[in-house]
C-alpha cells in the first residue's frame, strides 16, 4: 500500500478498520445489505478554558455532485437535528466531551437519502472559538467511526492526529456513494474560521455563529 498516492488508498471494512488520512473503507463490502449507520465522534476536552466553556459539535453537510449542498435544510447540527424525514438525524448536543464513549452520534439511513445526494461531510468544530481563543490544541482523543446501526458492528474508524492543533475546525470525513453502496474517506482537513466557515464553503447560507 506504500506505493498508492496518499488519496487513492482504499480498504476493506473488517480488514482495517483503524485508518490513515486520505484512506478509504468500502463499507458494503463488510455488509451487503447495510441500510443504516451510526457515524460516532468522541473527544475529551476540559469543561473550561481561561473561563470558557470548551463546546465542541459535530454536524452534517449532504452534498451534490459539485460538493455544494442542494439548500441550506441541507446542513444537520444543534439547531437542525432531522432532515428528509429523519434520512439524517443528529443525536443532540453534548456540551462536554469525556473519555467515556462517543460524544455526538449522527444517524444516517442510507435507502433514504435523496438520490442527488453523493456524499455526507461530517465536521467537527469548536464553538465561538474566535470569541474564546480555543482550538483543537485543547482536545485529546478525537476520533469519528462508523458503525452499522443494526448490528452494532464498528465498520471503520479514524483519529484525529495532533497536527490538528491550530485549527478550531475540521472536515473529519465523508461518506460517499460508491455504485449502488457507500464508502467512507478519512479527510482530517482541518481550517480557522469554525463552523461558519466550513458551513459557507459547502454552500449554506448562514450567519456568522
């Protein structure tokens, strides 16, 4: 695998499940008839910082083929938790990050998602970090996986590395279509700005937070 360029390396689900930036795990591959997934992020973080709240949020982009949500309904997070009926559903805001389990979960039925839908971005950013002066320097542990939701199987899984450490913003993964089935990419790309700036660059239009 050390011969293939960084973007192009896949994986199986089940041969792999720990993955590098830039890998891919084909997710049907592991499970034919998947139909539902959990994708699951967790940290730990310090409650408080220079008298700060430490929030951290994980939220949900679908995107077109040109990588630009259809409308702006298209963006799940703390103030949009279901869209399409309940096709992506975020689990609800958790103020505090611990060691114990995923903080935030964002349920996806994949036979529902619209069909002009090709992919899934999931981020994780710092609340009001600006404001704060807080960023991922502060937070340990980090990590997203998916997991079948009906079997509880974990399909793949990925850490945010410390080279994270200066940005208060990350676009941690995707899930993509892949034929008739999914697979899921380990991005990492992390960015300044929050969650305003990630939410703009896919096209929501949206206040600053």
């Amino acid at each position: 695998m050390s011969n293939v360029p960084e973007a192009e390396k896949e994986v199986i689900a089940g041969d792999s499940l720990h993955m590098n930036k830039g890998e891919e795990v084909k997710l049907t591959e592991a499970s034919a008839q998947l139909r539902k997934v959990k994708v699951c992020l967790g940290w730990k973080a310090p409650e408080e910082s220079d008298g700060f709240t430490v929030d951290i949020d994980a939220s949900a982009f679908l995107l077109n083929r040109e990588r630009r949500v259809r409308n702006d309904t298209d963006f799940v997070f703390y103030n949009n938790l279901e869209i399409d009926g309940g096709s992506v559903r975020h689990g609800g805001d958790n103020r505090v990050g611990d060691a114990d389990g995923d903080d935030e979960v964002i349920h996806i039925d994949l036979e529902t998602v619209p069909f002009d839908v090709e992919s899934i971005a999931f981020s994780v950013t710092i609340h009001s970090p600006e404001e704060r002066q807080q960023n991922f320097g502060l937070v340990k542990d980090a990590y997203i996986r998916v997991v079948n939701e009906e079997d509880g199987k974990e399909l793949a899984h990925f850490d945010l590395s410390e080279d994270a450490s200066e940005d208060n913003a990350m676009v941690f993964g995707e899930l993509v279509r892949d034929g008739v089935g999914w697979k899921f990419k380990a991005l990492g790309d992390g960015t300044d700005g929050g969650l305003y700036k990630i939410a703009r660059e896919f096209g929501v239009n949206v206040a600053p937070m």
